[in-house]
C-alpha cells in the first residue's frame, strides 16, 4: 500500500512540473558590469528586456571600464561594459558588441558666462596651466576642476581625446556622473564633464570649438568629444547573453537609447 502511495505521489509530481512551465527551468541569471556612465542605461534595457523575456534575471553593476573588461575576463561578469576611445591590450581577448555611442559634455554652474571652450582651452584649464575664469572672458574667479577617477571610462576618454592631460593636484575626484553633476550644480566655480545622456537644467552644456553637444553635431562630426560604448564578453554569447545583447542592437534597443540621450550604434 505505501509502495503504491509513494508511486502515486511521484506521479503527481511529475504531473505538476510538466503543467507548471515555472517548475521547468529555473531563471537564467547573468550579472553586467562596467562603466557607470552606461549602467543607468544598462538597467533601463535589463528592464525591458527581462519583461519582454520570461525567465531572464539581469543584474546591472557599476565600477567603471576597468572593472567591466576585468569582471569579464575574470567570469564575474557574464557581461562588461566599457566606454573607452581606446581598449586596452587585455580586452582584445574579450568579444567586443558596440552598443551605444555617447558624447562627453564639458559641464560649468548656469550663473558661468563662459559658453564655449577649445581644447586647447581644456587642456590648460584640467592641467592647472590656466586657474582663473577671466582669462576665457568670465568672472575673476578661481576655476574649480572636478574629475572622473582613474579607471573610469569617461575620464580615459577624454584625456585621449584631449590629449596631454596630467590632472591639476587640486582637482576635486568623483566617482560617478551623478556627483560629478551635482558637484558643479552646486560650486559656481567648478568645470567638470558628464555622458551626454545625464545633462539636466541644473548645469550648463558648454560649446567645444564651437560645437555643441547635440546628435546632430556629433553624428556630422562637428562635436570632438565622442567614445563609443563596448559590451564585452569572454566566449562566444550563448542564451540570456547573446539574447540580451541581439535585444540592445535591435531597433527596439537602439530606439530606447537614442531616447535616453544617447546615440545608436551605427550613425543613422
């Protein structure tokens, strides 16, 4: 009699999995990390793209570039993400997907009467060559300098974009665009740069040679501040990876980032 209940209870079991599609497969589970300019981007599609696809489970992480290539390489990651204008040697033995395109905007307090910066300008003022806003027909006040930290996407970028940076030792480091952002909303003083995506009304978008950072004047070349935006993986994407990525370059993807204040891929 109880061999004939246990074999009833099996049967049951077995019954319920294949009603229960929840019971068939567990939630495939992959963690991205990398770049804190793309992350909040990053968490947007996850979003979209684990509602559009039962059973995904996406965690967005931040670090900055360096830690996506190495969270990649190392397997702590299934995905890294890297906005950098030049990869470094150890990411050739990653997969490379451009993703996303984003301009670097050279940001100061609304109240500033300076609008428009060459890079020459630049150069002297995150060097420490030139301290004093009068010199570009601002007021006579000391410039504040805020920079991104070693490691971060954007602040490689711009210093290769640029060229021939060695920081001023005064500069003010933050870890992320937001307190970048939030450090010049609020020091009238301060100069600083942010991913295109994460300007608001509280700060001022300067002009770079004369050029804004608009998609237009990027995609015509005009605007000199530009990287592109890497996800990177160790072998070859299978299942949720390769799913998630195929969904970032959909149109349905590359729709949401140019919405967000990015720019596509490939230039439209």
């Amino acid at each position: 009699m109880k061999r004939l209940q246990s074999l009833l209870s099996i049967i049951l079991l077995l019954i319920a999995i294949a009603i229960n599609p929840a019971c068939k497969r567990q939630a495939e589970s992959i963690t991205v990390a990398g770049s804190t300019a793309f992350q909040p981007f990053a968490e947007k599609l996850a979003e979209q793209f684990m509602n559009a696809t039962p059973g995904a489970s996406i965690t967005v992480q931040g670090g900055g570039s360096s830690v996506g290539i190495q969270s990649a390489l190392s397997g702590a990651a299934q995905i890294g993400m890297a906005d950098l204008v030049e990869l470094p040697a150890d990411a050739k033995n990653l997969k490379q997907f451009l993703v996303a395109r984003d301009g670097i905007v050279l940001i100061a307090h609304p109240k500033n009467k300076v609008t428009n910066l060459s890079l020459s300008q630049l150069r002297d003022i995150f060097n420490g060559k030139i301290k004093n806003w009068k010199s570009f027909g601002g007021d006579d006040k000391p410039i504040t300098v805020v920079s991104r930290e070693a490691g971060s996407g954007t602040r490689s970028s711009f210093e290769v974009i640029v060229k021939d940076i060695t920081l001023i030792n005064e500069a003010i480091i933050q870890d992320s665009n937001g307190t970048v952002r939030e450090t010049i909303a609020n020091d009238a003083n301060a100069i600083g740069y942010i991913s295109h995506g994460l300007v608001n009304d509280k700060i001022k978008a300067l002009s770079i040679e004369g050029a804004t950072c608009t998609n237009n004047e990027i995609t015509s070349g005009k605007y000199p501040l530009v990287r592109p935006v890497f996800l990177l993986v160790k072998n070859e994407p299978t299942g949720t990876i390769k799913a998630f990525i195929d969904y970032i370059l959909s149109k349905k993807g590359q729709d949401t980032i140019s919405k967000s204040g990015l720019l596509p891929a490939v230039a439209k």
